[in-house]
C-alpha cells in the first residue's frame, strides 16, 4: 500500500480559501527538508490545484507505474547539507486542462481523492503533508474517513489548521476545529497566516489587519497556538520568479534582524537565483518562523 512507507500523516487544513494553506504547506515541506526530515507533499485541494506552481514544478510529467504514479522530485536528499529530500504528488499533474477538477460532482471528487491516497508510490517518508480543499465539504469528510481507514494506527498524527486575523473574526475556523473533533483527528496547532507586514522599504513589520485572534481562538478550543506568520513580498516574488529573497539593512522580524548582508551578490545574479528552491528559502523572512513551527510540530507528533 502506498502509504505503508510513511512515518507520519499531517494534514493541512482551512476554513476557508486564500488564507495561505497552500504556502503553509510549502514552507513547512521546506522546513521539514531543512531540518532533516524526508518529506512528501500530497495535493488533494480540488478547488484549484496550487503546489505545483509553490514549487515552481507545473511543466512536470508524472509517470504512471504498474497501478499508480510516481511523485516529482522537487529535490533529493543532501547528506552533507543536512538537507532531506522532498517530493510531490498533485491532482494538478493529472488534470488536462487547469480548473476541470472543478466541476467534478462529488462522486468523481470522491472516487479521485481515494485512488489518490491509495495509488502514489511513496518511498521511505518522514512526513506527508496533505495539502487538503478548503472548508468543511463532502470531500474533506471523504478525506477524513479514507485516511482513518487506509492508515495504520497512529499514523494520522493530526491537522495544522491555517486562519488569518480575518478568517479568525468568522465562524469558518471554529467550523473547521468542531469538525476535525467529530471526526476524532487530533490538532496539532493553529498558525495565523498574514498576520503583519514585511515592508520592502522601510523595514518594519506591520499589522494591517488586527493580530491575536488566532491565538485567542486557539486557547478557546484548547489547542496549541504554532505562531503567526507576516505577508512578506519576499516570498511571493520567490514563489513567482524564483529571485532569493533580500531585505532592506535594519528589517528585523520578531526581535531578529534578517537584512540582506551587503555582500550579497546583486540582483539578477543567475548563479544564485539558480539554486534550489530549499536553498534559497533560508533567506527568507519566514524560514526561521517556520523553523520554529516545524520543530514545535515534531516534537508534538513525537
Ligand atoms: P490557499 O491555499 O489558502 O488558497 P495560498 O497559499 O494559495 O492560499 O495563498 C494565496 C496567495 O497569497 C498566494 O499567492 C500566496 O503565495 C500568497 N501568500 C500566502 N501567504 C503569504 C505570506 N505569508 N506572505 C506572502 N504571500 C503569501
């Protein structure tokens, strides 16, 4: 069975779309990776596929095995930079055109999210992140109930459930918190995505939007409280052209200052802009966030 490799299932989770799941579930993929965990990312979200384009792999071709398919390899395992290897499987890989999962009946959906779980030929994996639909829908439960019955006890180790301050003031997040207690998956923590600003010119992290609720929420439902995670530019452009992330002298997050050394090498430097993805993402403003969420997740699987 595809799954009998994988150590330990965390599913990603949200009330609601365009809170930042699919990021979350990219940088904490990295962050695993960089911490030494082997990671596989599974991409269930049939409302619109994003993980192939997170990792900048949307040209990919899988290959179909003898009854199932092979995931991508965004990067191998690197012993001597203490670096674990990260692969992926999307839905958007096999859609022929992009949005057709869309308009999928339930069925279909159903039918399409078991063969998923079933038929991907993962190796040895520390971690699968399941990247899930947003809201409480038909196919999450139908995720929910193939999980608990395909995996092996304890190897379901529980739901990051990503918000935003907004998302927060709605019912959606405590929605998705009764749901993960109805149907017995236990939560591993709740992350505040967009919560503050990294201003690209003055250095400063802002909060636009209030910031708090997420933990305020958290504790109301007895859960724990990962941490909250600014909208840096940053990784956007990252995502989008693969430029390594630089900061203006003095940017300082959460007490820690992330400039840019000067010596950087200059913009548009191809050979740095070349690098892998894992590489790159260690300059960024929110890898040392996500470092810490990361570690607080092992532990707490552990
Ligand atoms: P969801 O999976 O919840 O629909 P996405 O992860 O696709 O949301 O995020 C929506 C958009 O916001 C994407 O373009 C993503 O790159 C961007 N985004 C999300 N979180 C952040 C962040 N903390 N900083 C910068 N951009 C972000």
């Amino acid at each position: 069975m595809s799954l009998s490799k994988v150590k330990h299932i965390v599913l990603v989770l949200s009330g609601k779309g365009g809170v930042g799941k699919s990021s979350v579930t990219t940088q904490l993929a990295l962050s695993l990776s960089l911490a030494g965990h082997s990671v596989g990312v599974l991409d269930v979200d049939l409302t619109g596929p994003s993980i192939p384009r997170m990792f900048g792999i949307e040209d990919a071709k899988v290959t179909q095995a003898p009854g199932g398919w092979l995931p991508i390899t965004v990067h191998e395992a690197d012993r001597s930079a203490g670096v674990a290897s990260l692969r992926v499987m999307s839905l958007g890989f096999l859609l022929p055109r992009r949005g057709d999962a869309v308009v999928w009946r339930g069925p279909k959906k159903t039918a399409m999210v078991r063969q998923f779980l079933s038929d991907v030929f993962w190796d040895e994996l520390d971690y699968l992140l399941v990247d899930t639909p947003p809201g409480t829908s038909d196919e999450h439960i139908s995720l929910a109930e193939t999980l608990l019955q395909k995996a092996r006890p304890g190897q379901l180790a529980g739901a990051v459930v990503v918000t935003t301050p907004q998302a927060v003031a709605t019912a959606d997040v405590r929605k998705e918190l009764n749901f993960c207690a109805k149907t017995g998956i236990r939560v591993l923590g709740v992350i505040e995505n967009m919560s503050g600003f990294v201003c690209p010119n003055c250095s400063q992290c802002t909060n636009i939007f209030m910031s708090g609720g997420g933990e305020v929420m958290a504790k109301d439902f007895n859960v724990r409280f990962l941490g909250r995670v600014p909208i840096d530019p940053q990784f956007l452009v990252l995502i989008e052209t693969g430029k390594s992330p630089r900061y203006p002298a003095g940017t300082s997050i959460n007490g820690q200052d992330i400039s840019s050394p000067t010596d950087a090498p200059a913009e548009g430097d191809e050979t740095r802009d070349s690098a892998l993805l894992v590489h790159k993402y260690r300059s960024c403003s929110l890898a040392p966030i996500f470092s810490t969420i990361t570690a607080d997740v092992v532990a707490n699987v552990a």
